[in-house]
C-alpha cells in the first residue's frame, strides 16, 4: 500500500514537472518571437525613414512592392551609421531588399535583407548570406496609401514618386522546433503605419531648369540662365566709352561707341574691354 501510495505520488511530481518545463518553453520561445518581430519591424521603420528618391534617375531609385506568396519591398534609403551590416559597406546610400523567402529543410519561412550600394549589384555574400531578420514568418503585407482612392492599396504603380505612408503586417509563429507546442501560442501579428517623411526629387531640382540661375560660364555672356551680361557702362581710363557693355560671368565687355581709351590713344568703337 505504501509503495502504491509513493508511485502516486512520483507519477504527480513528474506531471508537474513536464507541465513547468512545457510552459517555460512555450513562454521562451514566445518572447524570442517577439523580441525578432520588433528588430524586425525597427529596421524597416529605420529604412523607410530614411528613403530617397530622384526622378531623373529613377532606374536607381525605383520604389518596388510584391504581395502574394513571395512579399517583397525594395527602395533606395541612406541609412544611419547604427544600421545592421553598416561596417561591411562604404556608403550610407543603399538599395534595401526586404523578401520573405523559405529556407531549410522543414520549409521555414523566413524575413531577410538584403543591402547593395546604389550604383553596384548584389555581392556573393548578400546573395547567399542574407541578414534574418525573422523566422518562421506566416504572414507579410506591405501596403501603400494611395491619395487618389484615399484607401490602402497592396502594389505602387506610380513609378515617379514615393507613397506617402506605408502600413506593414507581420505575423510570425513558432519555431518549427518547437511545433508541438504551437497549439499554446497562437500567432503573434504586428501592424504599423510608417509615414514615409520625404518626396520623390523633381528633375527640374535636381540638374536645373533651362534658364535658371546658376549654369556654366560662358565667355561674352552672364552664366547659362538668369544671368545679365549687361552691366554698367564702362568707363576708360582718360576717356568715356558709353553705353558699353559691363562685366559678363566670365567674359570681355565691349568698350562703347565713341570717346577715345586709353589716353585718347585707342579710337572709339567696339573695343575689348577686359573683364576688371
């Protein structure tokens, strides 16, 4: 009766044990799921944060965005000094890739980045050493406001500019390891609205509008633009010579109609007046 007694009470004892050492496993693998899901979701703020874009080279700056069975979103974005990976690359400016891809045996789906200076492709090493940023991904929505429908839409069509806000989903499960306790976890899913701070650059900002201030000079004239090549009415040293025309941006006014320069030694006309 004794030792009935003794087994009940090991048989109770081991239960116990099998339920804490199940439950702390559940909780750990719980808070290493929500620990990747929000380095996750910081580094695509950070990116997005930081995104540029110019018009007149959009074939570099194209903003991409892919829903369905493999999501994916690429953009061009100066990231911080702070950012992963940011010693293995000499410029800031970079192209970001962010794809949900399956790797392993057990099919596991997983969030990686991929980074390429702007004006390189993609290196060995990014190609088939992608940064994880989560695994065992169920679910990832990229999604962009669109201020003609005033309503969230799953693709950016408009290839000269940027969308002003995007909304992102991501939903993780469990590890696969750890499958057999995924029916005590349910999904964890994140959504956050990024407002995206900057604007695609215009092109007549970025390399200048015909006729505008600043250019290359010209000899003759003002500065290729608004630049005046008249100016005052040059004066010779013993003598007027009206209506000249001034100094230019870079060139030799024309000494003016009438009175003799130059102590009266050079007639009047159209002489070279040399820029002061």
């Amino acid at each position: 009766m004794a030792i009935a007694i003794f087994a009940l009470l090991i048989a109770a004892v081991y239960s116990t044990w099998v339920v804490i050492l199940k439950s702390a496993q559940v909780g750990q693998a719980a808070a290493a799921r929500a620990q990747r899901e929000r380095i996750a979701i910081r580094t695509l703020e950070d990116s997005l944060t930081c995104i540029q874009s110019f018009q007149a080279s959009m074939k570099y700056y194209s903003f991409n965005v892919t829903n369905g069975e493999q999501p994916g979103l690429s953009f061009v974005a100066r990231v911080p000094d702070i950012f992963p990976r940011d010693g293995k690359f000499d410029s800031n400016l970079r192209r970001l890739t962010f794809t949900v891809e399956t790797t392993g045996e057990d099919s596991e789906r997983d969030l990686v980045l991929r980074q390429n200076p702007i004006l390189m492709d993609l290196d060995t090493d990014e190609q088939q050493i992608p940064l994880v940023l989560a695994r065992n991904v169920k679910d990832f929505i990229v999604e962009c406001w669109d201020t003609n429908a005033l309503d969230w839409v799953d693709g950016w069509d408009s290839t000269n500019s940027l969308p002003p806000m995007v909304r992102i989903t991501l939903a993780l499960a469990l590890d696969s390891k750890s499958s057999q306790f995924n029916s005590a976890a349910p999904v964890l899913t994140i959504t956050r609205e990024i407002a995206v701070p900057s604007g695609t650059l215009p092109t007549t900002a970025q390399t200048g509008a015909p006729g505008g201030g600043a250019g290359a000079l010209n000899p003759g004239g003002g500065r290729n633009g608004n630049g005046n090549p008249n100016g005052p009415n040059g004066n010779g040293p013993n003598g007027n010579a009206p209506n000249g025309n001034g100094r230019g941006a870079n060139n030799q006014g024309n000494g003016g109609f009438g009175g003799n320069r130059q102590g009266g030694t050079q007639p009047g006309g159209f002489g070279n007046r040399p820029r002061p």
